[in-house]
C-alpha cells in the first residue's frame, strides 16, 4: 500500500463502539487505543484507530486497529509455548474475544538499548529505574544484558510509575513468587522476540508486557510486540547510525513522540494538532512494520469502518 493510498484513506478510521451502540445490559469499557465489551467470563476486545503518545489520544491513523490486533495475533501464536495468552476466538480484523483475567497492576518494561526514556533519565541521573550504569554510556547503545525496568500502573487519567523490582515485592504490589516468574517469563518473550525480529532484519530495541491470572495460573494479556508497546529499528543501518551518534531509521510509534515533543508537547497541556502528513507517515510505518515482522503483504479485511462496526455488534448480539 501506497502512501497515496493511505491518504485516500484518512477518513476512513475506525473510531470506536458507543455504549448506545450495544445491547441494554451490556456496558463499554473505553481505553486509549481499545474498546472492551464486558460480559460474564469474557471481554469482546476491539482495537480502534485511535493512537495515544505521552498517555494522551490524539489521533485516528488508518488501518492501525487492524495491524495491531493481527500483530499480536501473530506474536500470540509464536508465543505460546511460553506462556498461555487470554485469546479465545478471532471475529474481526481488529477484534478478539478473550478470557476475562485478573490482570496485574504492573507493566513489566525490558530494555535492550539504551534509547527513549532511558537514555532521558540516564543523561540526567546515571540511573534507568533505579538502575545505575555505567559511566560513559552512549545515545542508543546496546546493553550486555536486557534490561528489566517495571512499572506500577497508574489510575486512568494519571502516568505509569517506574518502580523497581525490589520495590514491587516490598510494596506489596506483587508477591515475590509470582514475580519471578514474570521476570522470566518476561525475558524468555523479549529473546524469542527479538530472534525473530533479527531474522527479518530488524531490532526490538525494547517492549512492555502485562500479564493476568485466569483460576490461579499466570496468562499472556493486551498486545504483543506491537509498534504501540515496542520500539523497533532496522539492523543493517544500526552500527552506522550509532556510530556516528545519529538517530536510528524506526519502525514504530516514536516517530510521533519525536515529532510531538519537537513542537514542545510532551504531555501536559493541550497537544498540537497532528497534520495529515504526519497521520500518513505514522499509518506507513504501521504497514511496514507489520509487513516486515509478519513477512506478509497488509491486506485491509473490511472496506468501510460501517461494515465492520455491523459485523462485530452482530457478533455481540450473539453471544448477548
């Protein structure tokens, strides 16, 4: 797909279920990015096309909604071997039915590079959630070792907390068992990940997971290596650039953080318009990256957000 295409496509987004869309009884849970049906045992997930940067929604992007479900799906079934996931049956492009989880308070952040919010808080401290490094280190640099940087979710409306390991055991946020086997769960999905990603050519440079517990055992929940919750870069440009202490060429959703906080916005406040031009080159690299990871060309499932609203609320009906 074209950019040209994509721009034909501006309006054409996907903007979400309304509770007025639903039938009496049942209600709409609306986060940034997902819509979630909410029934007995059971969450109907629909991904949108809105996007968010810095905790805010600030745009609708074509296409995105149907890329980062079926990215997930992908990473979800690569996956499985190492930890179950929450995911039932597919009824959309950009729609699951799930199992309804206790999900953890905790975004469990692995960082390979250090780059992004790292390299922020290293620059002014030395330290990347309460980790100190060493002396010297340099824009983009690879770590020896990955590293583990959690935090503690914040109440809607609020940003999430950095927190140490040690500090979610002794606050109590999760017990000590459990999170070790978070951890290593964790790392065993950030190395399957980024084998995966280096055959096709590119870097998962960092990611977050979330976790849930479904009758007592640990379960796989959200997204999954999605532009939205990982940071990509191509390999073979990554020694050049870094070398030379240049930015790296991305795939993923810092490409609006970048451009947003060069027009100063970083969060608080009223945020910039975002330009078509913007939206297009956002959408493009969407496709790419789902192109590259998944080695197949994007193909959009449904022709109009209408069509696809009237198949999912069907679906809904059913079960209701």
């Amino acid at each position: 797909m074209t950019k040209d295409e994509i721009g034909k496509n501006l309006e054409n987004v996907f903007t979400g279920i309304e509770e007025n869309d639903l039938p009496r009884g049942l209600t709409r849970i609306r986060g940034k990015v997902r819509d979630i049906i909410d029934f007995k045992n059971e969450y109907v997930l629909v991904t949108t096309d809105r996007i968010s940067a810095f905790d805010r929604v600030l745009a609708r992007i074509p296409f995105k909604g149907q890329i980062l479900n079926q990215l997930s799906m992908y990473w979800f079934r690569e996956t499985a071997d190492i930890i179950p996931n929450h995911i039932e049956e597919e009824i959309t492009g950009r729609t699951v039915l799930v199992k309804k989880c206790e999900v953890l308070p905790i975004e469990v952040v692995i960082r390979a590079y250090l780059t992004g919010s790292a390299w922020r808080d290293y620059s002014s401290t030395g330290t990347v959630s309460g980790i100190t490094l060493p002396e010297g280190m340099r824009f983009n640099q690879r770590f020896d070792t990955p590293l583990l940087t959690p935090s503690n979710k914040a109440e809607r409306g609020d940003h999430d907390e950095p927190v140490s390991s040690e500090e979610l055991v002794s606050r109590g946020i999760v017990e000590e068992g459990l999170w070790n086997k978070i951890r290593d769960i964790a790392f065993a999905l950030f190395e399957r990940g980024s084998k995966i990603a280096a055959e096709r050519g590119i870097i998962l440079v960092d990611t977050k997971y979330e976790f849930g517990l479904l009758d007592g055992e640990l379960v796989l929940v959200d997204e999954l290596h999605t532009p939205d919750s990982s940071r990509y870069w191509f390999a073979d440009s990554y020694e050049e650039l870094f070398e030379k202490e240049e930015k790296q060429r991305k795939i993923d959703k810092e490409y609006l953080r970048q451009w947003l906080m060069e027009q100063d916005y970083m969060g608080d406040g009223d945020p910039p318009a975002i330009p078509d031009w913007v939206r297009v080159e956002v959408a493009d690299r969407y496709i790419r990256a789902y192109e590259l990871i998944t080695g197949k060309p994007f193909a959009p499932t449904h022709a109009d957000p209408k069509s696809e609203k009237k198949e999912i609320l069907d679906y809904v009906r059913s079960l209701k």
